[in-house]
C-alpha cells in the first residue's frame, strides 16, 4: 500500500514538473514571425558599420562601452519597444528607456 502511494506522489510530480515546465520561446530575430521579432525601419538604409549582422548583435555593446557611438545616436534610427527591447528581454539585459 505504501509503495502504491508513493507511486501515485512520483507520478504526480512528473506530471506537474511536466505541466509547468518552461515553454521554448522563439530566439528574436530581425524581420522575424514570433512575438520578439525585431521590427526595423525599411526606409532607412542599414549603416556599413551594421555588417555583418550577426557580429554586430553580439558586439554593439563593445561599441558603446568603447564610447564610439553613445545610445542616442542607436535610437535616431532605432525603435527601442520594436528593435531593442525584445532582444535584451530575451537575454536578460536591461531594457533601453528613451
């Protein structure tokens, strides 16, 4: 009987560890489908620097630590809700206040 219950307990948890387990959420991407798509404006020409993409997402930070660029000169093309944020959520960054 007892080992009948604690069956019942184990098989408990596995399925409540199973129910609650974190949910896989789409990395954000530029132009992306998923709720943290990174929404640049088309209209404006993406800067030389920018490239290539997948550096510069990783570094920019390494950029502005430098002091070569400062955060007002990012938001004049930069949408901080649309371009910025959905990123430093996903990776557990401060969010950038305008």
């Amino acid at each position: 009987m007892r080992k009948a219950a604690l069956s019942l307990v184990a098989l408990g948890l596995l399925l409540l560890l199973v129910a609650w387990y974190p949910r896989y959420v789409e990395k954000p991407a530029k132009d992306g489908a998923g709720p943290l798509s990174v929404y640049v404006d088309p209209s404006r020409p993406a800067p030389e620097y920018h490239s290539p993409l997948d550096w510069w997402q990783t570094h920019h930070m390494d950029v502005l630590n430098r002091g070569d660029l400062v955060q007002s000169d990012c938001l004049q093309c930069h949408d901080a809700k649309t371009s910025c944020n959905n990123c430093h959520s996903y990776v557990g960054a401060n969010e950038i206040v305008p």
